[in-house]
C-alpha cells in the first residue's frame, strides 16, 4: 500500500462534490428565470389570496371561539368514528348470528333485538359533522329555530332547508337544553 490508497476515495468524494456544486448551480439558475418570468413584482404570494373560509367558520371571531370550534369539530370527528365503529362491530355480530343459523326456539328471545339491529344498520350512522356546522353558522340555526316554532315538522325542515335530519333533531334537542 503506497500513498496512492486514498486516491480512490479522494476522487469519489471530488466527483460527489462536484455533482452537488452542479445540481445546486442549475437550481439557482432555475430560480433566476422563474423570478426574471415572474417580472419585477416579487410579492407574487401576496397577490394570491387564501381561499374564502366556509361560511359558518368563526376565524374572524375571538381566539377562545376559535379554540372551541376546533376542539367541537375534533369531538365530532372522534365520535363518528366511534359510532362507525360500533355499527361496523353491530353488522358483523348480525352477519355471524344469520351464519349460525339457530333453532327456532333458540331465535325467539333475540328476534326483536336482531330486527332493531338491522333497522340501526340500515340507517347507518348520523353525520356528526352536519351537526357540528349547523351549531356554527347561526343564521342556519335561526332559521331552523324559527321554523320549528312554526310547527312545522322536523323531517320537513331538513328536506327544507337541505340539512342533514339528524343535524336538525340534535339541533332542536339542544335548543330545550
């Protein structure tokens, strides 16, 4: 082994070296013409507004309103999923009781709990998240109270109004509250 040993590795790291310095010259070259493209006016992100928020959002309104509608809507979305999970749980124990194929007298007792199962898992689980943007836009709320006072039904207000039904009997259950 001579002086000659690290000769390989000098020139690898050499090589690497001047590939980075490359990659990083046409990056910056790149930069140049996308800013020389983009004319003198360098504020191009302030001319691109943020989206318009959704109309029951209260980002306009006070730090505290703004944590409990994050924590409302995060609450909201942790009991979906709870509530999915149980009717997933609910149609796998139906689908495991019809494979086990019981006896008459063995199916008697349950067959009222087996049918009130089936109607749950039919209607599926309510959208939470209706609930959640309905108790955020007050106008909507206001107009759900105000028809409800009028007598009219809560299933009519929903079709409506164009709401989700469960939104709108959550809504007007909390109303007594």
């Amino acid at each position: 082994m001579g002086d000659d040993s690290y000769l390989p590795y000098l020139m690898f790291f050499g090589g690497l070296i001047l590939l980075i310095w490359i990659l990083m010259r046409r990056n910056w070259r790149g930069q140049i013409r996308a800013k020389k493209a983009r004319g003198k006016d360098d504020n191009y992100l302030v001319s691109n507004p943020r989206p318009e928020n959704k109309e029951w959002s209260m980002s306009g309104g006070p730090a505290e309103l703004n944590q409990w509608q994050v924590e409302m809507l995060e609450r909201t979305r942790e009991l979906q999923a709870i509530v999915d999970t149980k009717l997933l749980i609910l149609q796998r124990t139906l689908m495991k009781i019809e494979a086990a194929q019981l006896t008459p007298e063995e199916r008697r007792p349950i067959e009222r709990t087996l049918q009130e199962s089936r109607e749950l898992v039919g209607e599926g689980s309510p959208n939470f998240s209706a609930v959640s943007e309905l108790l955020c836009d007050e106008v909507k709320r206001a107009e759900v109270y105000a028809l409800a006072d009028q007598g009219i039904s809560q299933a009519e207000i929903a079709k409506q109004m164009n709401l989700d039904p469960y939104a709108v009997e959550m809504i007007l259950n909390l109303r007594d509250v």
